[in-house]
C-alpha cells in the first residue's frame, strides 16, 4: 500500500470537489469525510464526501453535521477507475494478514484520511477557495470520531464547531469528583435523560466500570422508573450474583410484566440462575425462551467478565423441554448475533460440534467461525469445520460451516461442498468460490 500516493489523491480529490462546490457562490463552512462501510478481516470502502454552506443550513438548522441531510455530497469523488483502484488496494493490504493487521491498517487508514483533511484545508485557504473558518473533518458516528476530530482541528476550533464534546468533558469532570455512590446516581438518570454529548451508551460503560458501587443506584432504579429493563441489564453486565441482586431480581420477574420481566428473566439466566426462572409461575414460552438463549447472544460481550460458555444448561433444557425446541432455534438464528468465542472456550464449541441437538452444533460452528482466534487456533478448528460441512445431518448446519470457513479464508476446502445434497449448501459454496473480494480469495 503506497500510503503518501493514497494521501496525495485523496487530497486533490477533496480540493478539486469542494473547489467545484465553492464556484456556486455560496459560503461554505465544511466537508466532511463520512458514511464510512468497513467489514472487519474484509472489504474497506472509501468514505463519502460531502460539503455544505451556510445558506443550506439557513433551510435546517440541524443539518450541520449532518452529511446525509446535505445536498452537495459525492460518491465517488474520484474518477471511476482510481475510486476502484485504492478500495481494491486498501482491502488487499488489510486482508494479507491476521485480523490484528487489518485492525492496525484501518487505524492507519484513519490517521490517512486525518491527514487528508488537514492538507486538503491548508491547500483550499491558501488558493482562497474558502475562508479561515472553513474546515475538513472526518466524521465516523463512533467512539473514534471525537478523538479524530482533535486530531484535525485545534483546541479552539474543538469548542466553536463541536461544544457538546467540551461540555460532556467537562461534566465527566464533575461526576468523576463524586464518590462512586453519587457518580453512579448520575450516570443511572443518564440513562434516560441525556445530557448533550453523554448518552445511554456512555452511561452504561460508566456503570459497568463502577461494578459492585453502581449496584444500589441500579437496584433503586429496579424497582421504579422508566429503566427497569436496563438497571436488569446493567446487573447482568456487572455480573453480580449476590443474593441482595438475585433476590430483586426474582422480585421484579414476578412484579412487573412485557419487556421489562423479559430482561429480567434474561438477567437471571446472565447470572447463572436459570433456576429461577424455569421455577417462576406462569411465564410465557417466549420469555423463558429467551432466557435461556441470553448467555449464548451478543449480551454476554457486554458483561465486564463473561461467564465461560457452558452449553450444558441449553442442552439439558433442550432435553427437558423437548417442545421447545423449535422456539430456541428461531431464538437463537444464525445472524441473530451470537456472543464471541475466547481461545480458552475453543475446546468447548468444538465438543458441542457433537451436540444431538441442532441450536447447539450451529451455534457452535458460527462462534468458531472467527478467524481472530488466531493461527494456532485455525489449525485446529478448521479441520472440525470440514468435516461438519460434509458430515452435519442437518443442512443449515453444512451451510454455516461453509460460512465459517470462508471466514478463515480456506477457499479450496469449500470445493466439496458445491456437490452437497441440499441447494442452499451448494449455492452458498459456489458462491464464496466466485467471490472476487480478498475476503474469501486472499488465501488458499
């Protein structure tokens, strides 16, 4: 990847539109680089461009940064050919590697399109395209936007154009002055009235890092107000299993109804007691369900330390509740986000590619699908993967391995399968046999 050449176009790319743009007359005030498309381990797509005046943002004013909502936007903004050219070159330089290099090549990407904005401003001032006011920024809609943005434009410039990130600053401040009591008070009404900048996602990590201190603000939020549902979340996130949690917990499943006695359930089952819930009157199939599918979903991520996967209290359910079954498999669908495995639970997904029940071997044989368990781990798991994808009785099963495999881009393993009995097996393989992105090919 020829970083300074991919800079240099991007650069004249920028200036060359917003030079365009500013022949119309109008004041503009930025461009913005955004609506980023990125597939971690695969494709990467260049952002679009877009640039806005203040005479658009007398029609609304609370388009400022918002790129969709502009009228001038380009995508591409380079020629066709050139566009083509450096998405294919960014995606091979990402995909050459482990996931850890794509990581750090997409960081170095970013820090490109940093540079890109602050020399594509210099370079417009200096021709008198625009006014001293005017700036690029990158705009990402994550947590890596504000410390982009610091990187692009200077302190002062930081509080003019964005001051709600200057005022979140300095209300973290005071909160973090507060003893953990108080701050967790704080950050629990957060969760539902946000203050500018700081939102329920900010709140949450903020409870989470708190642990047991942020335990009475959210058994108090429990057992009223409007965040019943989350301060249940939350205590599953914190993983606190003690019997003051487990008892409010279990008082809130039999009190309350809908949604919130469904996170409940399903913090129980987080915490190790799905007892609970199998023995509480009268609770819906679909409730109970859930619960059991939670600690095998996205949710389990979210906890400050997972509990180790354990496939045995699904089995035994299964087993128990044979008429369920069903149920469990729509719960727990492939791309219904399952939780992501850790080298030390390897062993454990593969045994469960034995498991007589089918919700167990797919989910086991999407979670070993990750190719940033690293090398040593694909040596082993890759094997496993296809001899399910020939072997597995069950064809949506054969198609996940399929899946899997093309995520540890073992392209030439998945040549048996375009002979399988079934159409969705057969046409998922040739599919990846025809892919043209680095994603499947890069490795054979």
């Amino acid at each position: 990847m020829d970083w300074p050449a991919f800079e240099d176009e991007l650069t004249a790319g920028v200036v060359a539109k917003v030079t365009q743009a500013a022949g119309v007359g109008d004041r503009l005030y930025a461009a913005v680089l955004g609506e980023f498309y990125a597939e971690t381990d695969g494709v990467i797509r260049l952002p679009m461009l877009g640039a806005n005046s203040e005479e658009a943002l007398a029609a609304d004013v609370d388009a400022r940064w918002s790129l969709p909502d502009w009228d001038t936007v380009w995508h591409p903004w380079l020629p066709e050919a050139r566009w083509e050219f450096w998405e294919r070159s960014l995606t091979e330089e990402a995909c050459r590697g482990s996931v850890r290099h794509w990581e750090r090549t997409f960081d170095r990407y970013l820090t490109s399109l940093v540079h890109v904005c602050k020399r594509a401003r210099k370079q417009l001032r200096t021709e008198g395209v625009t006014d001293q006011g005017f700036v690029v920024v990158v705009l990402t809609d994550d947590d890596t936007e504000d410390g982009l943005l610091r990187r692009i434009l200077g302190v002062r410039e930081m509080r003019r154009l964005f001051p709600a990130y200057e005022e979140a600053a300095a209300w973290t401040a005071e909160v973090g002055a507060l003893d953990p009591g108080e701050r967790a008070v704080r950050y629990v009404q957060v969760l539902s009235t946000r203050f500018g900048a700081i939102g329920p996602e900010d709140a949450e990590k903020a409870l989470c890092v708190l642990g047991r201190d942020a335990v009475p603000a959210l058994l108090a939020a429990l057992s009223h107000g409007p965040d019943r549902w989350w301060a249940a979340k939350l205590l599953a996130d914190i993983g606190d299993a003690s019997v003051e949690v487990i008892a409010a917990l279990s008082a809130a499943l039999e009190n309350c109804a809908g949604p919130d006695q469904s996170w409940n359930a399903a913090a129980l089952s987080r915490l190790g007691r799905l007892d609970v819930v199998l023995s509480a009157d009268a609770l819906a199939n679909e409730i109970v369900v859930s619960a059991v599918a939670a600690p095998f979903t996205s949710f389990r991520d979210q906890a400050v330390s997972p509990p180790p996967l354990d496939y045995r209290p699904l089995e035994r359910f299964l087993s128990d509740r044979p008429e369920l079954s069903d149920a469990l498999l729509a719960e727990l669908r492939p791309g219904s986000s399952y939780c992501t495995l850790r080298a030390e639970e390897v062993s454990t997904a593969v045994d469960a590619l034995a498991s007589p029940h089918t919700v167990v071997r797919r989910h086991a044989v999407c979670v070993l699908g990750d190719r940033s368990l690293g090398a040593a781990v694909g040596r082993r798991v890759v094997p496993r993967l296809a001899e399910v994808m020939t072997q597995d009785p069950d064809a949506t099963t054969r198609r996940l391995a399929v899946l899997s495999l093309r995520w540890w881009k073992q392209h030439a393993a998945l040549r048996p399968a375009v002979h399988d009995p079934h159409p969705e097996v057969r046409a998922a393989a040739q599919h990846c046999l025809d892919e043209k992105e680095p994603s499947c090919n890069a490795s054979e």
